[in-house]
C-alpha cells in the first residue's frame, strides 16, 4: 500500500536564546500548554523568554508535556528541577505532572498576548486546533469579557485539516493558494464542516478549482470568526494566536472584514498559551506561591 | 469580567453570560436552575483572584441550547429561573 | 384528481402520487448533484408505476430543502408543514410529530387536522440529524444500515462526549484504539442524537401520541435510544417514514 501522505501535518521545532546563561538567573519559571493537536513548553530566566518547544501532542498528555518540556530544555544544561515554578494550561493542562497549578488558556492566552504584542493589546483571537477564544483584555493582560467556542469544528483547525484533506493539499500552503484565484468567489455557504464539505465536492464538481475552494472556505472561516468576534465586540489593538494565525488565507481576510489590521508579533503565535502560563508561574514564585 | 459560556455553531449563537463583576457570590441561582446547569466556583478566568462566582458546569457548556431548552419553549416562554433568581442580574443568555 | 407530493431532501427525493386520497404510487431516488433532474426521475418511475402519463397530473407540490429548485412544480410547502399534514393522515391520532431526516430534523406539535401549532427545529449542524449517524458508521467502518442492528448488540452505556460530528469522528476513532466495543460506540452515537432530538421535542411539548418520520425512523438503533431518553416503552413509527412528507405535500395539492 503506498504511504498515506497527511495534509494536515505542520512541522515540530524548538529555539533557545542564544546568550543567555540561565545559571545566572535568580527565578526560573515554566508554562506548558498541552493542546488537543500540539503543545508547547516555555521557560522563563527572571521573567524572559529562554527557551520554548512547539510540538504536536501526542495520544496521552501527560507523555506530551514530558516531551515538550524535554524539547525545551534539550542542549541548554538545564534539567527539569532547575525550574521553581511550572504552570499547566490548554486542554490536558489537569494532566502535567510536574506542575504546581493548571490556568485555563483563556486567562493564560490573555497574559501571553499582552507579552508578544505589548500592553495596548485589548483584544486576542486564538485560533486553535479545537477551539476558537475571543479574548478581552485589560492593559495587564487581565481577562475583562471572553467567550470560547470548543463545541464546534467550524471556525477551528481541525476544519480547516478536513478541508486540506479532502482537496488533498498540505496545510501550510493553504492560506497561499487561496489567492491564486482570478477573482474572490462568495464564501462557502454551510457553517458545519460536515456540510461545508459536502459543498466543497459540489462546487468542485460543477468546475471551480481548488484554489477557488479553498478561498471560499477561508472566506467562510474569516466571517464565521468576525462574528463570533462580534459577541464581544473587538477594541483596537487586536492580537491573534493559535496556528490559524499563520494561515493568511484567513488572517487576511478577516482583517478586511473587521477593517482591523492585526498586530504583528516577532514571536510564533503558537507559544502564547504556554507564555502566559510560564509569565503566571513567574508571578506566583515572586509571590512566594 | 464578562464570561460567555457555550457556543456557536451552524445552528446559531447559545450563550448564557455572566457578569463576574455584578455576581455577589450569593448562589442563589445554583439551586433555582432545574437542570443544574450552574455552579459556585473560585474564578478560573481570573487566576490571581479568590473570588467565587457563579459559572455554566464545563460537562454543560457544550450542549446548553439542549440542557436549557424545557426553560424556552418554542411560545409561551416565560422568565427564565437562573435570571429570575440573580438578585443583581448577573446572568443573561443570548438566545 | 391525481396530485403529486415531491420531497426533495438533501440526500432522496421521495415522490408520492395520490388520487381522491388514495396513494397511487410511490417512488424515490437519490438527490444527487442536481435536485431537479433527481425529482423528475422519481417523478417519471412513480408515473410509470401508476401507469399514467405526465399530463393526468393536475398538479405538484414541493416539500424538503430543495423544494423551490423544482421549476415545474405547481406550489410548494413548509417541511413542517407536510409532515405534519401526512403523520395525521396516516395516523389520525399524532399530536407531536417528530422527523428526523438526513441533514435536518424537526418536532411538530399539531392539531386533528394536521396543522401546524408550534414547531423547534434542528437545521445547519450535522450533530442533529442523519449526517450525524452516517459519518459515525463510516468511523466505525460498517455499513450505515448495520449502525442500528449493532447498537442493540450493546451491553453497557459509555459516554461520547463530543457534540460535534466532526470531532465525534475522533472520538470514536480514539474509543476503537482503546478497544471498546463497536456495539457500545454505536449505542453511544445513537444516544447522542436521541438527546438532541428529545430536547427539541420538549421545547414543542412532549404528547405520548407522537410518532416518528422520516429516513432515520428507519434506524432501530435510533428508536430504542429515543424510546429510552423520551422515557416512553413505546413509540410509534412510520410504516414507510421517509414517505410522510411527500404524502403531505401530495394531500396539499388537492
């Protein structure tokens, strides 16, 4: 049987600052965010980024964490009771073992942005594998109203992994080719993924290209996105996080249908879940916690 | 802080929200839902806070528009009990 | 008068041919990429089944989500609407009416004649409908008409906790890797839709004279879920489930 190609599959990596000598520092801290498709290990030296993982999650969370955080440490001399103070967040973060207090990724999302983009940031967009947060936050990164839509695929990865499967095109390369189109065409009409696909194979059928499908399925997803936004409301500066966030086809499309341009960040999008908790587990070891 | 528990999908927008700010800690709206959708939590959005309040059950927050439906018949409906009982108004549903 | 009922559903168009309120002849095929050219195709085998030709028909009605792509139709009704006028007919007694079809379902509560008094409907998200129950024989690898047999093979009651289709795929997929059993996934899958439909029933009323229709009362493992979440030992369903709409849609047009 020929090797199944996986459409969905975005690449593992980790960073180390490149000067910094953590022997030095007096406060080590560290977040991991176990998420339902990947998860991230980040540690703080006196509340500055170190080190970070960003890997895809495994069947068990537990093993997960262990080996984000192992990623994250890998060739820095630094071991895993070095670090005082261990936060776990996203979907398994009741599963870390080595954690002194699991956040909810809301509130650690909110505290990760503020960090990336800086403290004007009001409101935070995570689009994540599973789930869409619509975030607002206050000048601390404190969580001032918020929703989170985990009940449904649209609008979240995993609709868009469907839709790069079922085209048959890696992910990564969805957002690009959504643009190669001679013109916008209307966005896909059905919000479930279930029917969106269906849809998908119709349109394909009656002769629209790929490309053509995938800009209206984006189109779909940027204006499923802006209207969940609007429950909340969304207050300039504006952040996005989470994996989607990489993935023009929407962020672009989404930000000409907010009229909003989205701040940029020098970080990955994907490390703000595990940031804001290492950033709470270096407030609660300044706190004596 | 504003919490919106629940979700949208193709169907439509099911949001019970509530006012952290405005709730008083008091409970009263735990017992008054019949279905239990609600409890008394420390505040998990604000982990720096000690604070109880009242929030939607986590096994609930994905399947409320169903849990909530015998409070909204599709006429007559009349007040709902959860709202009812929030002497501060605290809680609000979006559908 | 010979009149025609056209059920254009999402996935069959049903097509039911009446007289005088008898029922002539009855015909169904799949909905296919053009709804149009499926509902004439039905049309043409009912036809012929009746051994009547095209022009005896004094007149058609659309029903189903397709039914304003039908250009020859005479007039079209609500879902709701026919489904409720052809339970009543079939079953004069049913109050609450409760159909359950590919892409959509819906509870009725009407009156002796049919009409409509209050409705809730489940449209737009998979998780409440057929769709539902077909994605899940296809994560569990069997055949869709074999879901329901092998739910009942179930011995105990396991939780899904999923409310999405799409990720209910994954859940099922990652409850094979852990070896439960197939009979108990599919009790669990026919569990879950039963809840949704029952809490649209009890948003119209729960009446003990309800009865079921459309395609999925076509599924035991379905009925038995709903039997046990309504809380009723029995329950009627339709002889012919998916036909009822088309039927009431045939008795409008006379």
């Amino acid at each position: 049987m020929a090797e199944m190609q996986e459409f969905w599959r975005w690449t593992e990596y980790n960073w180390r600052h490149p000067e910094m000598d953590w022997r030095q520092g007096k406060r080590i801290a560290s977040g991991i965010d176990v998420g339902s498709v990947s998860s991230q290990a980040l540690v703080l030296v006196d509340g500055q980024i170190f080190a970070f993982s960003n890997l895809r999650t495994g069947s068990n969370s537990p093993d997960s964490a262990h080996k984000a955080i192992n990623g994250a440490l890998k060739d820095t001399g630094m071991e895993l009771n070095n670090i005082k103070y261990t936060v776990g967040t996203g979907y398994g973060r009741v599963n870390v073992p080595f954690a002194n207090r699991a956040i909810t990724e809301i509130a650690c999302h909110a505290r990760g942005a503020n960090f990336m983009a800086g403290p004007k940031v009001r409101t935070v967009l995570d689009m994540g594998g599973q789930d869409c947060k619509a975030i607002h936050c206050d000048e601390r990164g404190k969580v001032s109203n918020f929703l989170m839509n985990d009940k449904c695929a649209a609008g979240t990865g995993r609709g868009m992994e469907v839709m790069a499967d079922l085209l048959s095109i890696p992910i990564k390369d969805i957002g690009d080719l959504s643009y190669q189109v001679d013109q916008e065409p209307q966005p896909v009409s059905s919000t479930c993924v279930v029917f969106a696909k269906s849809e998908a194979l119709g349109l394909m059928r009656s002769g629209w290209s790929k490309n053509m499908v995938l800009a209206a399925y984006c189109s779909a997803m940027a204006h499923r996105v802006s209207l969940l936004l609007g429950r909340i409301g969304v207050e300039d500066q504006f952040f996005i996080t989470g994996g989607i966030a990489k993935n023009p086809g929407v962020v672009k499309r989404l930000e000409k249908e907010l009229g909003i341009q989205a701040v940029k960040s020098q970080y990955d999008s994907q490390i703000a879940g595990a940031l804001g908790a290492a950033l709470f587990a270096d407030t609660l070891l300044q706190k004596g916690a | 802080m504003i919490a919106n528990y629940g979700y949208k999908d193709g169907s439509g927008e099911f949001f019970i929200s509530i006012d952290t700010d405005r709730c008083n800690s008091c409970g009263e709206c735990v017992p008054a839902c019949p279905p239990k959708v609600l409890e008394m939590a420390t505040d998990e959005y604000d982990p720096l806070s000690e604070k109880t309040v009242a929030t939607v059950r986590e096994e609930e927050r994905k399947k409320i528009k169903y849990t909530c439906a015998p409070c909204k018949p599709a006429s007559g409906r009349g007040a709902l009990p959860c709202m009812a009982a929030c002497e501060p108004g605290a809680i609000a549903h979006s559908w | 008068m010979i009149t025609a009922g056209i059920d254009v559903g999402a996935k069959t168009v049903k097509v039911v041919l009446m007289e005088d309120g008898k029922i002539k002849a009855k015909a169904k095929v799949l909905s296919g990429f053009d709804q149009e050219e499926s509902a004439k195709a039905a049309l043409g085998q009912a036809l012929m089944e009746a051994g009547l030709s095209r022009e005896a028909i004094g007149s058609i009605v659309t029903t189903g989500n397709g039914r304003k792509a039908i250009s020859y139709a005479t007039d079209d009704v609500t879902e709701a609407r026919a489904a409720a006028l052809g339970a009543v007919f079939l079953y004069p007694s049913a109050r609450t009416v409760i159909d359950v079809g590919a892409e959509e379902s819906r509870a009725i509560k009407c009156d002796p004649s049919g009409k409509v008094l209050d409705f809730a409907v489940n449209e737009k998200c998979a998780a409440g409908s057929g769709a539902f129950t077909e994605a899940m024989a296809r994560a569990l690898e069997v055949p869709l008409e074999e879901l329901g047999p092998l739910s009942l093979r179930s011995t105990q009651t396991i939780p899904m906790n999923a409310q999405c289709t799409v990720f209910a795929e994954s859940e099922v997929v990652s409850l094979i890797h852990s070896k439960t059993q197939k009979a108990d996934i599919a009790r669990a899958v026919h569990d879950g839709l039963s809840s949704r439909v029952v809490a649209m029933v009890r948003r119209v009323g729960l009446d003990p004279e309800l009865v079921l229709v459309g395609g999925v009362a076509h599924n035991p493992g379905f009925v038995e879920s709903f039997k046990r979440t309504v809380g009723l030992d029995n329950v009627r369903t339709a002889e012919e489930p998916e036909f009822v709409a088309a039927i009431g849609a045939a008795l409008t047009a006379g």
